[in-house]
C-alpha cells in the first residue's frame, strides 16, 4: 500500500482530519489535501505516484525537423549513400531554413527512438567488461618498456639491445607493496644487464 493509499484511506475511510493524518504521517496539510481532491476526480487511479517528469521541455526539438531528419535517412538510404547521424547532420548544415542545427548523438538518439538504428551487443568487444584490478595488494603489476638499441651495435654480429624500464607500478586495491616493488626492479635490472632475459 502507497502513502497516498494510505492518506486518502484515513481521510475518506475513517473520518480523521487532514490537519491529524498530515501530522502522523510527516507530511504538509496541502498534499493531503491534493490526494484527497485527487481521489475525488479520479477515484483509485490516484494511488498510483504520478510521474514527475516536466510536461514540456524548451530544448526538445520540434517534430518538424525530426521529421526531417527522418526523411533524409530515407532519403539517403535509397540512393545508396551512406545515412549515419553525422552524414545527416552534414545535409542540415546545407540547408538555409535551419538556425540551430542537432548534434550529432542528438541525431542518433531521433534515429534509435524511430527504430532505425538496430542494436547490436555482440560488436561490444569481449573484454570490454573486465577491468584491470586486483582483489588484493602486490596481485596484479604493469610495466611499460622501451627497448632501444644501443650506439654502434649494428657492426656486431648480434646487436645488443637495451631495455628501459619506464615505469612499473603495482595495481592493487589497499597497499602499495614498496618493498615488492624495488625487489622486481632490481631483479629486472639485472636480468637485462646480464642479458639472461628475452624480452
């Protein structure tokens, strides 16, 4: 049972006061007395909590120029050309008539709302949804490694590389492993000095 349900039940079921019910239940005389007089036009229809969303909205475009829009994705489909949202927006910018020309998503949304545009989930990349985190400190790691060679090492027979490490930091929810962290340079460092390790 809703609050208005409950309102409009006391007032018109068991005779109590507005002034009573709105002080019981927490709220101003004046919406009780707007459930009241909405029950009384609509009967149980007033139950329901209305939606709060704004009757007009002076950003909206007029439809007109949806229409529009919808006519040159038509338009241009049946020729054989391509019908995107920037390509229509391209043919509205050329047309005199217009002063506020839509954005391109401002188009694409017209498109999808007139059921043009099909969704298509499975072009979404496989690991689009796994992100890069780890459970706990020092799990996970990322370096980045320029691999430069070194000067005059192309007259060698093989040329000796020489790796930089740029930055190698640990991605973790919680610590900072420092210890860890200088230990896997270090390590890293040597390797690559003593050339023990491919790359």
């Amino acid at each position: 049972m809703s609050l208005a349900e409950l309102v409009i039940t006391s007032v018109k079921v068991e005779g109590r006061s507005k002034s009573e019910v709105a002080r019981d239940y927490r709220i101003s005389r004046y919406w009780v007395q707007q459930l009241v007089a909405r029950y009384e036009a609509e009967g149980t229809a007033a139950f329901q909590p209305r939606s709060r969303r704004p009757h007009t909205n002076p950003r909206a475009l007029p439809p007109e120029l949806e229409d529009r829009i919808v006519r040159l994705r038509k338009e241009l489909s049946k020729q054989g050309w391509d019908a995107g949202a920037s390509t229509i927006r391209i043919h509205l910018q050329r047309g005199p008539t217009l002063t506020r020309i839509p954005s391109t998503s401002t188009i694409w949304r017209i498109l999808t709302r007139r059921g043009f545009v099909t969704p298509q989930p499975r072009k979404r990349p496989k690991g689009a949804g796994i992100r890069f985190c780890a459970d706990m400190p020092n799990e996970r790691w990322q370096a980045d490694i320029a691999h430069l060679n070194r000067p005059g090492s192309v007259q060698r027979s093989k040329p000796l590389r020489n790796y930089t490490v740029c930055r190698l930091e640990e991605r973790a929810s919680g610590g900072h492993g420092g210890h860890a962290q200088s230990q896997a340079l270090e390590a890293i460092a040597t390797d690559l000095q003593s050339g023990s390790r491919e790359l």
